[in-house]
C-alpha cells in the first residue's frame, strides 16, 4: 500500500511539472561553505542502474530532471573526518578535509578548496594510493549559472612499495549548463544546478594506453554539502545518488545518557554515563549485523580496546538499566 501511494504522489508530482511547462526557481549561487562537509556528518551513496540522459541538450533554466525511475543496487556509508590522523594524511598535506566511504575495503577520498576550486587530492585505500601533480577539480566558486572553467589532470596510481601501475592525463571543459529541479525515487529537491564537465583522458595502465573522452554531471544544492547526484559516461550513464544521514538518530555520538569518543577512534574507545545504573552491556556489529565485540560495563567510565577490529564502520548497542541506545561508529 505504502508503495502504491509512494508511486501516486510521484507520478502527480511529474504530471503537475508537464502541466506546467516548467517549475520557476530563482538561480541559484552557491559558495564553499554550502557543498562542503563537515567533520561527523554523514552520507548514504546509493549506486543505481544504468540511466540515459541528452547530456548536450538537457541544460538550461527552469529545467525538470526526472530520475524517478531509477533503482538502486548498492549502497554505501560514507563519513566526513578530519584529515590528521587519518592513514593516508602524509600523503595529502594540502587536504582540509576527508571522506571515508565504507566499500568492502575502506576508502578515504582527500580534498581541499584552492583558489576557489574544489579539488580531490587523491585517495588512498588497503591496495593502493592515487595522487595528484594536478587534482581533479569538481567545483569553481561561486557556482552560477552559466560559469564556465577548464580543468587539467594529472594524476599517479601506485602501490605502498612505490610501483606505478597507472597515471591519467588530461583536461576537462566544464560549464554550469543549468538550474532547476531535481526529482529523485524518494525525494524533490528544488533550486539545484548542474554542473557539465567533457573529459577527455590519456590513461595508460602498464603497456596499455586507452584513451577516453565522456561526460561527467553533477547536481549542487544550497546547504547539502555534497553534490545530490553524479551521472558519468557517454550513451548511457552510471549514477551515484547521496542522501544525507547526519540528521538521523542513530548517526548521533552522543546522547542524554552517554557519551562516545572519539568518533571516528583508531584503537581505543570510552564511554561516559553520568547516572547511576545497576547493569550496562555493549555490543558493537558490524555493517552485515555480525556481532564482532561485546562486553560488560562495570563503571561510569569505560574504556576499551578496539585495535582488533579492521577500519570501517560499526554499530555500537549500548544497554543500560534494560534501555537500548545506538551508536554509529567509525574505525580508521
């Protein structure tokens, strides 16, 4: 029944967008401060089937894109941190910030805002570390309509025993081609822009150089600090659609019965419960729900050593005089 009403209400939602013509949004001007994270908040990426867009004729304002279609077929969480104390910091000095994604190896994407781009400085992970002599740049600042730049890359693949097994070369037109509203499976967003980038790539891979030219685009929007959605390809395209968690419950690290720190931690982590209570117990799963730790709180302060644990992230069940609390937690 809940789909059937779902569906309704977005299929009036399309219908009143055709009537219309066109939805009138004011345009939109977006600065650093609104689609850059912050330290602790929280991001589901949802990667969905493949799409087909006009990408040469699909800007403009005003514009209704429709993705309602789409499903998604795998997701991710993913988490902005600090960059100090993070395991691939020495190789990303300039970095003012980190996301880590939870794949089934962690991932942690290193970016910084330099004359008023947004750049990915590389990212590092179990198998391998990429670096940038020139990073990909994914914004110019203020975003408005019609704002036009041209992107060089230069960047380095290689393994932690200094083995180069892949470098890409090239450059990327980019133009913000249009302003207006975004319909997703679950959600409306109103007053966002798209953002068009044509790469064109040199990428040579041991003996192999392929070389490699598509679109890439993204949608902005005021306060969501993260673009909403990526399409990148030629004919058809693969989508990354995020959904911001940080606003969730369970995202939160802290709570009126306890506090939990650090979050993220690397080996250790404590525990403060600033009442009285006659029994607590926790238990730490980890993404599948396997319980991978629990153990018996004995004192208003607990500290625990967590070092076995592979980085990733974790749900922390605390049990306190029969109530339950959770956790997000975040290893690194």
């Amino acid at each position: 029944m809940k789909k059937v009403i779902t569906n309704s209400i977005k299929a009036c939602c399309l219908l009143f967008c055709l009537i219309q013509g066109q939805i009138v949004n004011s345009q939109p001007v977006l600065t650093p401060e609104d689609i850059t994270p912050l330290p602790g908040e929280t991001f589901m990426m949802n990667y969905m089937e493949y799409t087909w867009i006009d990408a040469e004729n699909s800007g403009g304002e005003n514009v209704v894109w429709d993705f309602t279609d789409l499903e998604v077929t795998n997701s991710y969480e993913m988490i902005c941190i600090e960059v100090m104390g993070t395991p691939y910091e020495s190789y990303f000095e300039n970095a003012e910030y980190c996301l880590l994604t939870n794949y089934s190896s962690p991932s942690y994407n290193y970016f910084s805002i330099e004359n008023n781009f947004l750049n990915e400085e590389g990212y590092g992970s179990l198998d391998a570390v990429e670096t940038s002599y020139d990073p990909i740049s994914w914004a110019h600042f203020p975003i408005t309509y019609l704002d036009s730049y041209i992107d060089t890359i230069s960047t380095v693949y290689f393994t932690f025993s200094g083995n180069t097994f892949r470098t890409d070369n090239g450059i990327c037109h980019c133009s913000v081609d249009g302003y207006g509203t975004l319909l997703l499976p679950d959600v409306v967003y109103e007053d966002v822009v798209r953002i068009r980038c044509i790469d064109t790539i040199t990428i040579i891979i041991g003996s192999d150089t392929v070389e490699l030219k598509s679109n890439k685009i993204l949608w902005y929007m005021q306060g969501f600090h993260h673009y909403i959605l990526l399409l990148g390809g030629n004919t058809s395209y693969s989508a990354y659609y995020f959904s911001s968690t940080s606003n969730d419950a369970s995202n939160n690290i802290t709570s009126n019965i306890s506090v939990v720190y650090p979050n993220p931690f690397r080996d250790y982590m404590n525990i403060d419960i600033p009442f009285f209570f006659k029994e607590a117990v926790i238990e730490i799963m980890d993404v599948n729900g396997n319980k991978v730790f629990n153990d018996i709180i004995v004192s208003p302060k607990y500290k625990t050593n967590l070092e076995f644990l592979p980085p990733g992230f974790y749900y922390a069940k605390i049990i306190v005089n029969s109530e339950i609390y959770e956790y997000k937690l975040v290893k690194i």
